[in-house]
C-alpha cells in the first residue's frame, strides 16, 4: 500500500495485513507532523526513526510492502525500515488518521507480483 498524505496535525497511518480484529490494527507506518515515524505490529514497535529536515508544508509519499515475512517501509522515495516479522501472514489494507483533518491521495494498493492499482477518488 502507498499513499500520498499531508499532515494538518496529529498523524497519519497506512497499514497492511489487517484481520477482523477491530480493537487492534496490524502492520501500519505512522508519521507525524513533526516527522517522527514508527512501524508497528498492532501495539508494538518493530522500528522507529525521525526525519531530520521535514517540512510539515508538503504532501509527502508512504510506501508499506510486504514479501513474505518482509515488511519494508519508506517516505518519500527513501527506505526507512525493513523488518522481518511473522506475526500476521494475510489480511487487508487501510488508512487512518487521528482526529484532524489530514488528507490522503493517490491511495495504491497491489501485490508485489502485478502493477498497483490506484483507488478511485470519490
């Protein structure tokens, strides 16, 4: 999944692998308005980082894949993690916000062996 955001506040999530279980996300890149971002597995942390010049002013690119138990993450073009996890192994993807109005565009979702897809605008 990858998706264009822009950040008013708070932050914003793209996530993968997500099951039925509503009261816990799955894999999912966060990042915030301060360019603090994390990785996570439903509550954990599986890496973590800060973009040192980030500018708050501009879209900028989320990019979450998944190979197997490969999970790699990137902003803007640039790898910032590559984890190894098998804690869930299928599911769907999404996005989320926190209680601000950010915005997401270009929302692409595929698998690794066919050309993503973009998702109609609404």
């Amino acid at each position: 999944i990858s998706s264009d955001v822009f950040i008013q506040a708070g932050d914003v999530e793209i996530g993968g692998r997500f099951d039925s279980n509503m009261s816990q996300l799955s894999y999912r890149l966060s990042l915030d308005k301060s360019g603090d971002w994390r990785l996570f597995y439903r509550d954990k942390t599986l890496a973590s980082g800060w973009i040192f010049v980030f500018d708050a002013s501009i879209w900028h690119r989320l990019s979450l894949s998944f190979l197997g138990e490969r999970i790699s993450a990137a902003i803007d073009g640039k790898s910032i993690a590559q984890v190894t996890d098998r804690s869930a192994k299928a599911g769907m993807a999404y996005i989320v916000t926190s209680y601000y109005p950010n915005l997401f565009d270009n929302i692409r979702v595929g698998s690794a062996a066919t050309e993503t897809t973009p998702v109609p605008k609404l």
